[in-house]
C-alpha cells in the first residue's frame, strides 16, 4: 500500500470516528475500560493488537485477575533484562515464541485443543470472552472492517465476546472471504498507524532441505495442499515448482507459495472444493505477502471450523497434509507439541487436516521430521515416547513419515512392518539401537536385520516402460520388502522356482527372503520392480546382485511374477543393476542357470559383448564382463 494509500485510509477512519467520537480512545483508555476478573482474548500472530496489550501491561493499577487467552501472539509479551514477563495469567492454544518460556516455567497455561474445537466452546459459554481485543482494517463506505491478516478463531470469538476492542490499523489488508465485521459491533476504536508485523522462517538447513526433497517426491500434479508453518513443509514448496496446478487449502499461508504463484505452480485449476481459489484462515510473512492478500479475490480468508473442517478438507482430491513433528515412536505415535517435558507449537488442526487428506481421493498425509536432535545427540525415532511426549497424532492416524533418510508409510501396516520401516529412515547411528528395542519390545523378529547404512536412495528410482506402453517402477529395495519378496515367491510356478532356486521349494523362509532385499547397496544391491500407487504398491519383480571382492564379480538373480514374464521387464532390471553396478567399479556379472532356462540364458547372453559360457553338471555358468 502506497504512502497516499495510507494516508486516504487513515483519513477515512478518522472521519467515521468522527461521526462517533464516543468510540475513538487511546489505548490506555481502552485498557482502563476492562473490569477486574475479565476473560480477555487477544488477537493472532501477526494482527496480534500490541498497543492494546502494552497499554494493559503499562497500567499503574492494572484490573486484577486478568486472564488473557489466545491461540498465536507476536510481540505481545514484555521483555525485561531478556526475560518475558507478564503481569497477567495467560490461557495459549498455542506456544508460540510469545508463551514458550512462560509456558515452560509455569507462569503461562497451555490448553491442548484443537483449534476447530474452539469455537464449540465458546458457543456453549465452557470458553468465555468478556473482551476481545483485536486489530482491523480501517471501515470501508459502508462501515466494514476486515479482520485482515487473522480470521482464524477470532471471528467465532467477536461473535460471541461481550464487547470488541479493535486497534484500527491503515496498514492491515482487506482481505476477501468471510473476514468483516460491522463498526457498529466495536465498543472502541484505538487508532494506531504501525506497520504489520512480518514473519520469515529460520533459513532450512541442509536436514531440512533433503526432507523437503523426499517429501516433493510424493506430491503430484493437481494436488492441493495444507502446508503449516514448520520450515520443512515451507522448504518442500521450494522444490514443487516442476507441478502444475496445484492448489491451497490450508489454516496458515505463508511467503513460501509466492514463488510457486508467479510460476504459475499454484493455479487451483484442479481443486475439487473452492476451485481456483487460496483457501485460508490466516497468513504470516512480509509485507510482499500482505499487499498480495489485500482485496485480492484469489484469497478466501474463512474462519478456523470452515477451514479445517475435515469434511470439507476431505473434498478436495489429491489432498496433502504437511505436518511437522518432534518425536515418533516405532509404532507410529507422534508428538507434535511437546519435547523433552517442554512445550513447544500445538496441536493446531494437524488431526483435522491429517484425517481430512486421509479420506481424500488421492489424499496424502504426511508427517516429517529431522532425524535427530540438532546436537546429533539423540534419535527423534523412539521405541517409544518418552514421559513428556503427548500423543498428538494418534498412531491409526498416521501414513507418511519422511525424514532425511527417506520415506516409511506406515498406514496399514502391522507394529512390526512399521517398526522396520521406521528404523530404515532413523539416524544410522541409532538403527543398531532402535532394532535391538524392537525385539526386546517385541515388536519385530529376532532374525530382523537392517543391513543398509545408507539414506533411501531416491536417486535410483526409475521408471521404465515395457512393451505394450506399460510402466513400472524400478526402486531400490529394503528391509520392509521381505513379505513382498515372499508374496513374489508363492505367486511363481513351481517350475520357475526350480529353474531359480536350483530346487524344489514348498516355501520361502524369512531369512531367505531378507537375503534377497535386505542389502548394504555396496556389495549387495537389490531393486524391486513395482506397479501402482506408492500407498498401493504391487511388487511384481525383483532383481539383485552379490559381490564376490576377490574377483569383482558380482552373481545376479531375478524373480518376476508370471503374468509379467515376457514383457521385457527382466531386460529392464538387468540393466538397471548393470548401470548401478557400473557406477560402483564392478568388473562384470556372473550368473549360474540351468541348462534349460533359455529365458534366462538369453538375457544373460544380451548383457553385454562380452559374455563367457561354461557347463558344469547341467549347470551354465554365464561371465558378463564389462565394457
């Protein structure tokens, strides 16, 4: 908003107030006006009313028993000799950087709720606001304001609060949706004239950049998408701007989906609710942010219960859900609000969002996280929570969990599946830890291993396209695969269990099966060819390869499911190995077939120029050298 802007606006205000000059106070006349034992809320992050607030905090003779409640405040709380202090009792749906030590030292209570069960309670009196205090636009010709920047929960709370003190502001937006109220419902009117104030996220950190890039990896073109104020899910959409049509419902928006916008990412043509529109309830970032917002119809400010309302939130197809945690433990619990006894965030409307993408066509939620503390010192994957670490996403509610070490879906899944995926994205230097617990919990086999040390190898993904167009997905295996290796197995006919095996075989033991995709990737490697979605994959092949370090051979196997023999997919992983073997140094392939396996003599025979046939007893021993 320009200069000129500002000025007309404040211009404007000052007229309306003139006709009703009852109304215009200063604010610590405002703050004079609320009687002892008052239920105060205050206004949301970044319209956050600090000149109310400073007034009240200011006051000689303050009203006793002052209880100021709030979801996310800004600049609120006085800072003495680098200490927050308050005179007053607080009441937060949220601790913010605001509450965190007040919080934390017992001057400050946190109310875990979800912010969509707030405005039922303040309906039937359980949450009772005598005053809000809260900051808007200046009135337009007709007498609106506009909550501006924050309609969140304070709309459900002016509805119902006893008397509304606004700070008018020249520099708040008019944002569009469901955000105004009339002046006729404002008791008093403080006149300020500050800029808003401006949020930006922390710079990611390398961590945080590599989940960022595991979590873009799920989210396809034409999803919509609930992002939160986390820095990872805000450094995912860095890392989005390959997508097309992509859309927004979320409770927070940031400056994150501003690049997203000028590249034409972020369109809604594809959403299925409030097509082609931002969908939000309040934002935070820089004045870039606020002047796009400002009576741009692109933006639908609504309150908190239209926003995340898990009905509405589920209507949208494709829909993703970013939510960012401290802590999970080996079945899928999550903490997202408390670690180590302290709290921190809230629980916001992570459960809504997360049940709302659940139920969406296509939907995915996603839960991501570090995998360590940030001295390293301890795994943020836990047996189990610690005492001080509330369940705030129950486990049946969970599907992705992405840290820098890969991807685990654990919808589903049995405690023991979800332990071994879980373990796969740990730390390395706490995956020994974490799966000795795991058995002495009894949570997963004794015999389970985790051979790889290594990050899931996204890189190593590809999709082939066999004959007749059809595509697949060759990905790099890992110690969650062993049921579908033995799926695989019983799905092949005896005869190709022979010709693979070298015997007949009734069955295929747990350890055998882990042999075959529970690898190291230095000197055992193993893929896994897949079709479908990943939330509903079918394993249909595999492939694998084990080197000899004295020869630097490597001995290959594959096993594919009958009804994809013959469309070239044994082709497509054999040069798939050969490409990650090459790239490992390793000299050539050796493979042992029987004598009447021609399907595999002919493959082996196509590998490469150099190929070495010898017969030993039935068998043929087939050399692959390397170029």
């Amino acid at each position: 908003m320009s200069q000129s802007s500002l000025s007309a606006a404040h211009d404007t205000m000052m007229n309306e107030f003139a006709a009703t000059p009852d109304k215009y106070v200063t604010a610590l006349d405002a703050a004079k006006s609320i009687k002892p034992g008052s239920k105060v809320f205050v206004g949301t992050a970044c319209a956050t009313p600090r000149a109310l607030v400073h007034a009240l905090e200011s006051m000689d003779h303050p009203p006793a028993d002052l209880e100021l409640f709030h979801f996310l405040t800004t600049g609120m709380v006085p800072v003495v000799d680098g200490v927050p202090c308050s005179r007053f009792r607080h009441r937060c749906f949220f601790v913010g950087s605001d509450m965190t030590e007040l919080v934390n030292t017992g001057r400050a209570e946190y109310v875990p709720l979800s912010l969509t069960q707030i405005p039922p309670l303040i309906q039937n009196g359980r949450i009772r606001a005598d005053v809000a205090l809260v900051q808007v636009s200046p009135p337009d010709r007709q007498g609106y304001v506009s909550l501006g920047v924050s309609v969140d929960i304070t709309m459900a709370i002016v509805r119902q609060a006893r008397r509304i003190i606004a700070e008018v502001n020249p520099h708040m937006p008019r944002t569009a949706g469901d955000s105004f109220l009339h002046v006729d419902m404002i008791e008093k009117f403080v006149a300020v004239d500050t800029p808003l104030i401006e949020y930006q996220h922390e710079p990611a950190s390398d961590i945080a950049s590599s989940i960022a890039r595991y979590v873009a990896e799920i989210i396809e073109d034409g999803s919509t998408l609930q992002i939160g104020l986390g820095r990872i899910p805000n450094e995912t959409l860095k890392f989005l701007k390959n997508r097309l049509d992509l859309g927004i419902h979320s409770d927070v928006i940031t400056d994150s989906i501003l690049d997203l916008i000028d590249h034409g990412v972020i369109t809604g043509r594809k959403k299925t609710q409030h097509p082609g529109k931002i969908v939000t309830s309040f934002c935070m970032g820089s004045r870039q942010l606020y002047d796009m917002v400002d009576g741009n119809p692109l933006f639908q400010f609504r309150p908190i219960e239209f926003v995340a309302n898990v009905e509405a939130i589920a209507r949208n197809k494709r829909m993703v859900s970013l939510t960012q945690a401290f802590a999970i433990d080996l079945t899928g619990q999550v903490c997202t609000d408390q670690f180590q006894g302290r709290f921190y965030s809230g629980i916001s409307c992570q459960p809504e969002f997360m049940r709302g993408a659940a139920m969406s066509e296509g939907g995915k939620p996603i839960v991501c996280l570090s995998s360590t503390t940030e001295d390293g010192k301890e795994s943020r994957i836990r047996p189990t929570l610690q005492a001080g670490e509330g369940v705030t996403i129950a486990r049946a509610d969970v599907h992705y969990v992405v840290t820098e070490y890969g991807i685990a879906y654990l919808y589903g899944k049995s405690i023991s599946e979800r332990a071994v995926a879980l373990i796969e994205v740990a730390h390395p230097d706490f995956r020994p830890q974490l799966l000795e617990e795991a058995k002495r919990l009894h949570f997963v086999r004794a015999e389970q291993k985790v051979a790889s040390s290594k990050a899931y190898l996204v890189e190593e993904e590809r999709h082939v396209t066999l004959k007749e167009g059809k595509v697949v997905l060759l990905r790099p295996a890992g110690a969650h695969d062993v049921m579908a290796m033995k799926e695989i197995f019983y799905r092949m006919s005896a005869e190709d269990v022979y010709t693979r095996f070298f015997q007949r075989l009734d069955g295929l033991t747990f350890a055998a099966a882990q042999r075959l995709c529970n690898v190291n990737f230095d000197t055992e490697v193993a893929f896994m060819a897949t079709v479908g979605t990943r939330e509903n994959e079918e394993i249909i092949g595999s492939a694998c390869y084990f080197l000899n370090a004295s020869t630097n051979l490597a001995e290959v196997a594959y096993m594919i499911v009958p009804e994809w023999q013959a469309t070239g997919l044994g082709r497509a992983m054999q040069q798939r190995l050969m490409e990650y073997a090459k790239q490992k140094g390793v000299r050539g392939f050796l493979a042992e077939v029987l004598q009447g396996n021609k399907k595999m003599i002919s493959l082996a025979k196509k590998a490469c120029d150099n190929v070495q046939v010898s017969k030993e007893s039935g068998v043929l021993e087939i050399v692959m050298i390397f170029d």
